[in-house]
C-alpha cells in the first residue's frame, strides 16, 4: 500500500462522533422527568392505619379468601420494613435489599429476605406486594416493574387511581384500540409509569416517558409497539406545545445542531482554525438551509482541515506549504468504501472520490470568501486571509458532471424498457400478497392454508401481530408487513411513473393537495395534484390522469379512517432538514405498532427489491437490476420529451428552476440521434431547389464517375471535386490538390533536379521572367517530396493490426467510356 493509501486508510479508521440520538438528548435536557419521592401522605402512615386502609373498599377484595392473604402478605412485608432504616414506607423500601434488587429477584427471594417461611410464602407475600403498592404506600422504580409483570394490578390501578383519567384515554383511542394487544401494552406502561411516579394520567410528562423508554430498551434489545402509549398520552392534551411530536425514532434521529456541534463532532486538533471555521459557518448560515450546513461543515471540517493535521500535525495556519497541498489534494482523490463480508469482517476498498470537484469547491469558498469578508472586518478575518490552495480547474466539475451524465443515461435506458415489466410486476406481487392475507384470515388457528405456493401454518392464538403465520420450516412470515409492503411498493411505482415528482415529495404529498380547477372556457373540472416543493421553494400542479386518479383513489380508501372516514393528520420528519413537520393528512401513511406512521423510505426500498426480485431482470453487466425512486423520475423525463413533449414544459412538470437540469435527465437515444440528423437533412432538403434531388440520368451518372478516373495523374491523385475546373491548368506540381503517390517519388526527384538545372540555366542566359515562375515550381516540388518523406516516417511508425485494406475488399465497376480516339 502506497503513503498515500495508507493516509486514506488511516483517515477511514477514526470516525466522526454520531450525531444519532442528538434529539434524544436534548429533549432529555429540555424535559426532565419527576424524580422518584420517597416521601407522601399514604406512605406515612403508621402501620396501624395502612392495614386499615387495606380493610376498606376499594382496597379489599370482594372475596373473603383473596382479601385474607393480602392482607397477610401485607403486615408480613410491613413488619419486616420497620427493621430497615427510615421514616416511611418507602424510604425502607429503598435501603431494603428487594429495592436494590429486581422484580425478579424479589419473585425468587422474596420469603428469604422478608424470613417467612411456610407454605406458598411466595405467593401470599407477592399478593401482599401487589396491595401496597395498589394503596400507594410503596412505589416500585421503572427498572423493578419491567422486570416483573403481573396479570391484575392493570386492572385495579386502572378502576381505582385516576378513573377518569383512562375513561376519557378510552374514549379518546377508540375501543378496539383499547383491546388490542399492543393497547393492553400501552395501558401496562401507564400503569408502570402511575404506580412509580404517583399521580394520574395527567401528571406523566415528557420525562417521565422518556425515562421509561430507556429503561425499556436497557432491558430488552427491541421496544417495537412500546412508544404507543406516548401518543395516547399526547391525545390528552397535558404535554407542551414543543414536546417530541413520537418517541419510536427519538434515540436515532438528530434534529437540527448547533454549528459548535456540527463543528465538533469531528474533534479538530487546533482550537484557533476551530473556532474561525464555526465563525465562518455561522456568517454563512442564515443564506443555507441545514442540509447544505451539515454538507459544508463535512467539507471543511472531515475532508480539509481532518486531513491536513493528519499530514503535517500541529499546523494552526490556514497558508499550507505546498507539499501539505499536494499531499493533501492526491489523497483527496480517493476515498474508503467499507463492506460487511457474510463472515462478519469488513472489506475496506479505495476507489475514485466522485465529488472531489465539489470537495475543492467548498475549500477554495473558504478561501475567496475570508479575503472577501476581510475587505469589510479587517480586524476579524483579515488575519485568517492566506493564499488559496485551490485552482480554478481544481474546484472544475465538468468532468464530473460529463461522467454523471453518461452514468446516468445508461441507467435510464437499462430501465426504461423495463418499466412496463416492473409495474406489472408489483400489481401482480401486490394482488397475491391480498390473496395470502384472505388465505391467512379464512384458516382456523392453527390451521394450514397455501400461499405462493407453499403451505403455511396460522399462529395458534392472536397476539399483536394476528397477521403471523409459519412456513414449513417453522419460519415465522408476517404476511400483513408482506402485503403492506407490497402494496406501497406498488403505489409508489404508479405514482413516480405517471408524475416523476421526487421521493420526499410523494412522501410527503397530502390529501390537501388534491384541488379542482375550472377550465375558462368550457367549464369542465379538471383534477391537479399540487406537488410541495422539498428542494425548490416553489410548488406546482399536475394534471392528475385517469391512471393516476385510480391510484391516488386506492391510496385514499386504504388510509381513511374507519370511524370518522377522514385521513389522519399525521407530522413528518424531514430527513434533509432534521425537523418534523406540522400535521398533515398524508397518503402515504399505515398503521405501525399500534398508531398511525408515515411510509418510510425504507419501507419503500424494501418493496421496490421484492418487486425486482420477482421480475429476474438483469443489467447490462447480467447483475439484478435494481431500481432506485429517483430512476423514475428520469425515466418520466426522459419518456415526456421522447414522446414530444417540449423541453421547457417538462422543466415546469419536473420542478426544475434550469432548463439545463431537466436536460440533463434526458437520456439522449443513438436512435434519436439518427432521427435528428434525418430531420435535419430533410429541413434543408426542403430550402433547396427541388431539382438537384432528382434521380440522375445515365449520362450523368456515367459522367460523375468518369471524372474520379480522371483524377490519376502521373504523380498521384487529383483531389478537386466533382464539377470544378483545374485552377493551374494542368500545371499539378504547383498545385495544392495534388496527392502525391509515393512510388512516384522518383518521377518528382527527377523533376525537380530538372527545375535546378533551368533554374541555373536561366540565371546564366538572363532569363528573368522565366527565373520567378521556375522557383514557384521548385518550391512545390520540394513541398510535395516533404509530404512524401513525412508520410514515410508515419507509416514506419504504424502498428499493423492485420485489419484488410479497403483495397483488398473492395472493387470498382464502371460503364463510362474513355475519349473516342
């Protein structure tokens, strides 16, 4: 491996710090949860009055038996607490050894710590539990309570602390919500969350949920269905306006960073280059929008100033020695690829940085920019003013953009004459998928149906995912994901073949943008669908076809909800811009753990690959075709301007502020090619006189190639066209038309020794007038020998490749006949 190769590794191997759960982490700080109480009215009574309590409705059991053991687990756990050190309840709960403990230990050594050893001590002392903490004398943590579960405190905290509380929860989620599996999930946490923290439903807070989930994803390594109750808990009303709009994706996401943040997270040595590019940010950053400011503080920070401390370690200067450069822009050149092997090792690959272009672009901006600024603040950029390192044809980027182009042309006509395959492809994928899930319903639990040709066991109960189902290898299938995925598969391919919008904007397109518009003149409604812009600031309207109506009226059906028939309004996050968005009744949404969620791209991309999968097409290289969103937006370009489409309308269609770019999504054809050149032909056909493309006579015919056999002269070939006269009548050696034959060499030698020798003869005999016209001869016939000689040279210098001449290929037949003798 070369230095260079060694730099590029090295610079592979550190990581920037992620900026994944950044949001998390802020709204942690934003929202703090209620701390954990050790001290309140029910946990400091006296024993006396608690067992009280426990004898009085609600607290005691309606049947005699039930009532006797908790109350006897209950003065056991009690006497036992009044050995621990503290005031109340709860504080000896805390300093007791079952606190530090789990829920689980406390099911194993429950008898051991509290020292009552008789027969079923374990249940009478887990019953006494449960009653002490329904009377709210003891308050179990988070971390206790998810590792135990019990079957009834559900249902007494929900009837005895805060009624009212979940009644309106109930009426508010709908009641098949409310008895789902994933609603009984949701009530088990805000049991957990009343039962640690006190209160009711309305005192939980954005902390509290928080706290929640991550003690939930500390214990178990997946949380899927658990953020649910945050949204039931939001559709109350009691959270601030600015709270987390869902927890499910918190810990992944980012959000919006302050330019210290974007700046840091790759933890540049020089403090004094540190601080001067957050300044140069933050003055360019209210011109940006945020994913143009996270690309440029990558630029500046990762891919410039990372690698030149790497090259020369403590520089603190941005005026780089010229060796720095040089090192710094070969290594820039490249860049690592890493991949995950089946074996679990990674491959590291170095290949061509395509963007370099744009790499020293945003270096030499750095650059003109700071001499710029320092025109106006002297005194605080002038110091940072330095020469630039980069060149104008090192920031160039038309080479790139050329490759761009090309690469891109050719996807689009690999795919395009496959997209008829592919979109019947998803209708079939899709129509199989609904006729498995038909299949699923109709078979008994437990029973076996067939689907894609296989037979497929029904789970024996229904749980929170019913739509489960085994394959003959035991392999659990989740049919309903199937047919979800293969229905916005499907979706998706109608929508970007018949619109060519972008991925963020069908993402994102809402019931709302479905308008009616009166035609003037005839008065008949026509539908648009108006497109959000996602990277223009300007919207626009497409005329919805038959073809696209039936789509968008499929999506619609499928969305509504049940009981109001309306569309959900439903935030977006914005992966560009790190923000969610307000509220919407999108399109593309589906019910996901138990709420309602936006169709990721993921989702998407997951769909697209089953769909290909199906189709067994290959690319040019025999590799699976695969199909990106954004392909059938060129596609949709491409086909528009094919089928006669005038550019600048396809510009307005496409959203495209430059006629340039939309060209640029057209993939030019060889066969359009062609049939440009023939229109051309034909168009100045038609300028010229009819008469000279009429077919020739014979006698014409004859003549034109008659004067081709002409053309052979003594000392080669006559190069004048068809038509013209000799302009040196007939004096060739003068003339520029002459080819000369290189076995004539010697004829032509011998020619010009002979304009020597008249040459000196006329000098001799004072010939004047003769001497100027002989010396223009000479000076041709040496020109024409020079010709000869640096063709000699060339052909010296040709490799033979074997290839025939044309010569030896080819023949000529003519009629015409020579001058009558």
């Amino acid at each position: 491996m070369t230095s260079t190769e060694t730099l590029v590794a090295s610079t592979a191997i550190r990581d920037a710090q992620p900026l994944a759960g950044e949001a998390l982490r802020a709204a942690k700080k934003r929202f703090p949860p209620r701390p954990y109480e050790d001290d309140w009215t029910a946990t400091s009574h006296s024993y006396d009055e608690v067992v009280a309590r426990l004898n009085r409705p609600p607290l005691r059991a309606a049947s005699e038996s039930t009532h006797f053991y908790r109350r006897r687990g209950a003065t056991l756990i009690l006497h036992w607490l009044l050995k621990q050190p503290g005031d109340t309840w709860q504080q000896r709960w805390n300093a007791s050894p079952a606190a530090s403990g789990t829920g689980a230990q406390w099911n194993e050594l429950n008898a051991t710590w509290v020292g009552y050893n008789a027969a079923n001590a374990n249940g009478i002392l887990n019953t006494g539990l449960f009653a002490l903490v329904c009377a709210d004398v003891l308050r179990p943590s988070l971390r206790w309570q998810l590792t135990r579960t019990s079957t009834n405190l559900r249902a007494i905290i929900t009837r005895h602390r805060d009624p009212d509380g979940f009644a309106r929860l109930q009426e508010l989620v709908g009641p098949e919500a409310w008895s789902s599996h994933l609603g009984i999930l949701a009530k088990n946490v805000l049991v957990k969350l009343v039962i640690a923290k006190g209160g009711g439903l309305a005192d939980i807070n954005v902390g509290d949920a928080i706290e929640y989930m991550e003690e939930h994803r500390a214990q178990r390594a997946t949380s899927g269905g658990q953020s649910l109750f945050y949204s039931w808990v939001k559709s109350l009303g009691h959270l601030p306006p600015d709270a987390p709009v869902s927890l499910r994706l918190l810990h992944r996401t980012s959000g919006q960073v302050s330019v210290e943040q974007l700046v840091d997270r790759y933890q540049p040595q020089s403090k004094p280059i540190r601080d001067l590019l957050v300044e140069y940010l933050k003055e360019r950053q209210p011109t940006m929008d945020y994913t143009s400011l996270e690309d440029a503080s990558r630029t500046l920070v990762r891919n410039f100033w990372l690698q030149i401390e790497r090259i020369q370690p403590g520089i603190d200067t941005l005026r780089l020695p010229s060796e720095v450069v040089s090192a710094w822009k070969q290594a820039s050149r490249t860049k690592v690829t890493r991949r995950r092997l089946p074996d679990g090792t990674v491959h590291e690959a170095i290949s061509e940085r395509a963007n370099y272009g744009s790499l020293m672009l945003g270096v030499r901006a750095l650059y003109l920019d700071l001499a710029h600024w320092a025109v106006e603040e002297p005194e605080r950029w002038g110091p940072w003013v330095a020469p630039c390192p980069v060149s104008a044809a090192d920031a160039s980027t038309s080479k790139h953009e050329k490759r761009r182009k090309a690469k891109m042309d050719q996807r689009t006509r690999e795919r395009l004459p496959a997209l008829s395959t592919v979109v019947r492809a998803a209708r079939a994928n899709w129509t199989e998928a609904q006729e498995g899930m038909d299949a699923l319903r109709v078979a008994p639990l437990g029973g076996q149906f067939m689907f894609r040709g296989r037979t497929y066991t029904r789970q024996k109960k229904d749980s929170s995912t019913p739509f489960r189902a085994y394959d003959e290898s035991g392999r659990r299938i989740h049919l309903g994901l199937l047919e979800e995925r293969a229905f916005w598969a499907w979706a998706t391919i109608e929508l970007l073949q018949h619109t060519g919008v972008r991925i963020e904007e069908m993402l994102e397109a809402s019931h709302h943008a479905l308008i009616q518009y009166k035609l003037p003149t005839s008065g008949d409604i026509v539908p648009l669908l108006q497109v959000a812009p996602s990277k223009t600031d300007e919207e626009r309207l497409l005329l919805v076809s038959p073809e696209l109506a039936d789509v968008l009226s499929t999506v619609i059906a499928r969305v509504r909800d049940p009981r109001t028939g309306a569309i959900p309004m439903l935030p977006i996050y914005d992966v560009a811009e790190k923000i969610w968005n307000p509220p919407m009744p999108l399109l593309f949404q589906w019910t996901y753990g138990g709420q309602r969620t936006p169709v990721s791209r993921q989702m998407i991309r997951d769909g697209l690959n089953e769909v290909l999968k199906r189709t067994g097409l290959t690319d040019s290289a025999g590799e699976p075709l695969d199909f990106a969103p954004h392909d059938f937006r060129r596609i949709f370009i491409t086909d528009a301007i094919r089928s006669g489409l005038p550019p600048h309308i396809a510009q307005v269609l496409a959203g495209h502020s430059d006629i340039n770019t939309t060209m640029g999504y057209n993939a030019i054809y060889p066969a359009d090619a062609i049939e440009a050149h023939r229109a051309f032909i034909a168009r100045r056909r038609s300028l010229r006189p009819s008469e000279e493309y009429r077919t020739p006579t014979n006698e014409e015919w004859d003549a034109f190639l008659a004067h081709f056999e002409k053309r052979k002269l003594s000392l080669g070939t006559c190069a004048r066209a068809f038509g013209t006269s000799c302009i040196h009548e007939h004096a060739c050696v003068r003339c520029s038309l002459l080819r000369p034959d290189p076995a004539q060499r010697a004829r032509l030698a011998e020619i010009r020794d002979n304009l020597i020798a008249r040459i000196t003869e006329a000098e001799q005999e004072g010939w004047l007038g003769e001497i100027e016209g002989l010396q223009v001869s000479l000076a041709s016939a040496e020109e024409k020998l020079a010709q000869l000689d640096a063709e000699q040279v060339r052909q010296r210098q040709v490799v033979d490749l074997g290839m025939p001449r044309f010569s030896q290929i080819a023949t000529r037949i003519s009629t015409a006949r020579g001058p009558s003798s």
